[in-house]
C-alpha cells in the first residue's frame, strides 16, 4: 500500500464522501453498504497487484 498511497487516499476519500451522503437516508445507507464493500475489496486487490477476474458474461 505503501507504493500506491495517493490511490488509496483518494479511494478512501471518495468512499467517505458518498457514505456519509448516503447515510442521511438510511434506506441509501442500506442500498450502498454492499457496493462500498466490493468497492474496498477491489481496491485493495489492485493495489496489491493482484489482478480481478473478468465478470461472468451470459
């Protein structure tokens, strides 16, 4: 993380800023705590370097 600590910054940045909006009502609370979590998870990944896999495709 050291490597890429502007990134993760910005990341956690941006993710406080749209919880807190998202907060303020809390059905958006609720509809947002999942993608914040994949959002987290995908970030920290790349910046492991690690690459995601390609989604599923129908």
């Amino acid at each position: 993380m050291r490597a890429n600590l502007g990134t993760a910054i910005v990341a956690y940045l941006v993710l406080s800023v749209i919880s807190s909006i998202g907060a303020t009502i809390v059905v958006g609370l609720l509809v947002l705590t999942p993608f914040i979590v994949l959002f987290e998870v995908g970030m920290y990944e790349r910046l492991r370097g690690r690459e995601l896999p390609e989604p599923a495709r129908a």
